[in-house]
C-alpha cells in the first residue's frame, strides 16, 4: 500500500523517518482513525468516509492541545484522505471498507524534551483494509476484563503514547478477552480503545466526556441515537458496582461500531446476551451510515 510522508507518497516499504523524530523519541505527537465505507452510487463503487468533519475537528483539538501547528486546514486535510481512499480502492478493489490513519509528531530535533525552537511537524496519512465485527460477536457478545487505568490525566487527548492503552490491550488478549475496561478510583473511564456505556432499567450510560477519557465520535452519536430511539442517556460518573450490575455493557469505536460485551470478568452481564439497547443502537448506527454516505 502507499503511504503519505512528508509530502510524498510513498510504498509502504518505502516510507521512512529520522530516529530523532520527536514520535519516536517521546511519544510527541497525536492521530487519527477514520472510517470509510465502500457503497454503490447508480451502479459505480464509491468509498466514503463516515463522520470525517467530526474526526478532522478532533484531530484539530487534538493538536492545538499539544500546541503543534495543524499542517492543514480542513480543506488540505480532506484532499490527503481523498487520494488515500483513492489509492488504497485502485489497490484493493475487492475491499469494502478501509480505516484512514493520520499521524502528526512534532518533527525532528536534536533530544532535548523542551520544544525545539524550529521544527516542522512529520505527516502521515495511510489507508488499511479493515472488516467490522462479525454477525457472531453482534449475536453473542464478546467478553471484558476490568484493570485499572493507570494511565495519564490528559486521555482526552489522542496521543500516539499508547503504552498504558497496549498494556491493556495485551493484558485482555491474554485472558481470551476482546477489551479491557478499566476503572479510575472505582469508577469507570473506558476501554484501551474504545468508549464503554452501561445500560440499568432501559437507560443508557456513559462516564462524562472530560479529561478522563477521549470522546470518541461515536460518544456524541450514540447520544443522537439514543434520542432517536427513544432511549434516556446521562452521562455521569458510574461506580464499579454500577458496571458489573449492569443489564447490558457495550463497547465503541470506529473500528468495532458498537458491540455487546456478555461477558465481564468472566460472568455474565446481565442476561448474558445482546440487549435491546444493544439492538436499536446497532440499528440506528447502520441507519446514520447510509443516510450520511449516501448524501
Ligand atoms: N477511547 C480510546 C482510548 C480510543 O482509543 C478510542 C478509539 N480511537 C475510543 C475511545 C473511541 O473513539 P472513536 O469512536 O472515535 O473511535
């Protein structure tokens, strides 16, 4: 596949950055992950990113957190992503649906932590095939463990230093889990990577969206969704006992969707199977993508 570094777009073998790269370094640097949808337009196969004014705006706070220079402007942006879409459908026209990746670090400098006084961010914007979840997960649910989120206070931010998010990540591969769902000060934050929402008594619930967590932009859909169908959501601090008594838990990403979780430390949730609020979320998420990638 072909990769865009620095200007250029590249072979993927191609494609390489200086070991003084400030990402390499330190971990100084934020990025992205958009979904894109393969659909049919009259009859012509057309890939089209879901959300992506929501995921560039993310991108844009993200940055402006970090105080790194947004290389671009939305316009700029959307014409790196459209020639990545295009690329990656000329190379893999069989693909359906691929995940747009963008990383921007704050360049290369000699090692010293404190910002360099001239130093131009490093871009890089690829796309990889990627299949959501199987009908089997959506109907059986996938089991969580819980461990606590030993990471930083700024998770709100999209930072490329993932070590606690992969230490957890490992730690639910490890023990045949899909997730870890992590818990601060005995309450729930989120996944490793993904947000997590409770459901008690046919509502719906999630931990506030401050610097605990990052808002996924799924986060702010699900509330729309919710409204759609009816279903009351609050966001609000959920305590340990809250999430194990939950009737149903559910997981999102861009990535994964939404999926049921029916197995949490190795006891059922709830009833053990997918929920209605489960159902009509995962309804109106396939609803909102072919309403916004057809227009
Ligand atoms: N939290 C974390 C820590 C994540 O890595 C992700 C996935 N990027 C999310 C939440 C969900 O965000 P989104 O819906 O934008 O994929």
């Amino acid at each position: 596949s072909t990769v865009y570094l620095n200007g250029e777009w590249l072979p993927l073998s191609e494609a390489r950055i200086s070991v003084l790269d400030r990402g390499f370094i330190f971990g100084d640097g934020v990025y992205e992950v958009i979904p894109v949808y393969r659909i049919s337009e009259r009859g012509v196969n057309v890939w089209r990113p879901f959300r992506i004014e929501h995921h560039l705006a993310r991108l844009a706070r993200s940055l402006a957190k970090i105080r790194i220079n947004d290389p671009f402007n939305e316009v700029g942006w959307r014409a790196l992503i459209e020639k990545a879409i295009t690329l990656h459908a000329q190379q893999h026209a069989d693909d359906a649906n691929c995940l747009i990746y963008i990383q921007v670090t704050r360049g290369v400098a000699a090692r010293a932590q404190v910002f360099p006084a001239h130093s131009t961010p490093t871009v890089m914007v690829m796309a990889n095939s990627f299949t959501p979840p199987s009908a089997l997960k959506r109907e059986q649910g996938v089991a969580a463990v819980t461990a606590l989120d030993e990471r930083w206070l700024h998770c709100d931010i999209k930072s490329i230093s993932l070590l606690g998010n992969v230490l957890m990540a490992q730690y639910a591969a490890e023990r045949d889990a899909l997730e870890t769902i992590q818990l601060r000060n005995g309450e729930l934050t989120e996944g490793s990577s993904s947000n997590i929402w409770v459901v008690k008594a046919g509502r719906l619930y999630a931990p506030p969206a401050n610097h605990l967590i990052l808002e996924g932009i799924r986060y702010r859909l699900f509330e729309e969704l919710a409204a759609e169908a009816g279903i009351t959501f609050e966001a609000r601090p959920i305590p340990e006992a809250e999430l194990r008594s939950a009737d149903e838990i559910l997981m999102s990403s861009a990535s994964k969707e939404i999926l049921p979780i029916t197995r949490l430390d190795d006891r059922p949730v709830g009833a053990g199977r997918p929920g209605p609020v489960f159902a009509a979320l995962y309804a109106g998420y396939q609803r909102a993508k072919e309403k916004q990638l057809a227009a």
